[in-house]
C-alpha cells in the first residue's frame, strides 16, 4: 500500500534562497533516485514554515533512507531554524 509523505520545518529568515535551493536539490534528487515526485509548499501565514509533499511512496523504507542520504548531501539542515529537525510524517488512505 502507497503513503503520502509530508515534511515539514521552519527555513531561517536571513537564509531562504539557499533553503530553496538546497530543499530543490533533496526533492529533485529524490524523484530521480525514487521516481516519486513532491510539492515545496509555505505555509499561510508564516512563509518560513516549509513543507515537502510526496505522494504514492510504495517502499516506505527505502524511501526514507533515500531521503535522508539528499537531506544530508544537499545540507539543507544547514538552512533550518529552531530545533533544525525536518519532522517526517506517513499517511495512507483510510
């Protein structure tokens, strides 16, 4: 069974053109590597809150590995604020 995968955190404000490009780097690396592509969305209301949202996961498993190897080769952790965590969370279909 597929999940959607949402990833949400918070950019640092003085630092969002190179969140942006970092957070491109980890979703376009993910679809090459995984075939499943994602949305970079902003919060309303508070545009430093970012999420990245990937639907159809199938492997939940090696996804998330996946995902953490573009996370730390794109350093996009460098670019969050607060606790610096992106907070991972899976949904399927009820």
């Amino acid at each position: 069974m597929s999940v959607s995968c949402f990833v949400y955190y918070r950019v640092l404000a003085d630092r969002i053109p190179e969140a942006t490009l970092a957070a491109r780097k980890v979703i376009n690396r993910i679809q090459a590597l995984t075939g499943v592509s994602a949305r970079l969305m902003t919060k309303t209301g508070e545009p430093l809150v970012w999420m990245e949202v990937y639907e159809d996961v199938e492997d939940q498993t090696a996804f998330l590995s996946t995902m953490r190897i573009c996370v730390e080769h794109a350093d996009l952790e460098r670019w969050l604020d607060g606790d610096r965590q992106r907070h991972v969370e899976l949904f399927q279909c009820a």
